[in-house]
C-alpha cells in the first residue's frame, strides 16, 4: 500500500519490510515436497528505494507495480542477495 509522503510515497504492506527509506520485499526460492511443505533454500532481497518515484506515482493510479528480472545470475544460478537496477526493472501498469 502506497502511502503518500512529503517526497513521495512510503511502501507498506504485509510482505514489504525494512524501515523507511530502505524497504524491501524477498522473492523466495524453495522446494515443495509432496506434503506440500516449502524448503527455502536461497532468497533474493528485492529493494524498493530505487523505484522511481514517477514510477510510483504512475502505478498509484494504475493500479500496480511490475518488477521484472532475470531469475538466474550469471553463472546461472538463483538470483540472490541485493537485486537493483539493472538487474530490476521497476514500471506501472493497468491492473484491470
């Protein structure tokens, strides 16, 4: 939830952590056995403070905001650790 701020918006939301100015969300990667548990084994840390604001605003009236990246790094393996641009790219589009 995009909450207005004098120099922008603050991101909030149940799965958005970190304090102001350094929020962030995990994209989480695991395995599900057959009982349907989940088994993390490695978590990239996806940062929002490099979301521009513009894009932001943009995504406030269309309804969402889109994070596209490669899922793998450059040996091939799952993406993890800090990811900002370029290897993020952030834009709004029309949740309808």
């Amino acid at each position: 939830m995009p909450v207005p701020t004098a120099s922008g918006f603050d991101l909030k939301g149940p799965y958005i952590q970190g304090p102001p100015g350094a929020r962030f969300i995990y994209l989480s990667w695991g395995t599900v056995d057959d009982a349907k548990t989940f088994e993390l084994f490695r978590r990239a840390k996806l940062w929002l403070d490099c979301i521009p604001s513009d894009v932001v605003a943009s995504a406030v009236d269309q309804g969402l905001l889109v994070g596209c990246l490669g899922l793998t790094d450059h040996n091939g393996n799952p993406r993890c650790a800090a990811v900002r641009p370029p290897f993020i790219g952030w834009s709004a589009e029309s949740a309808k």
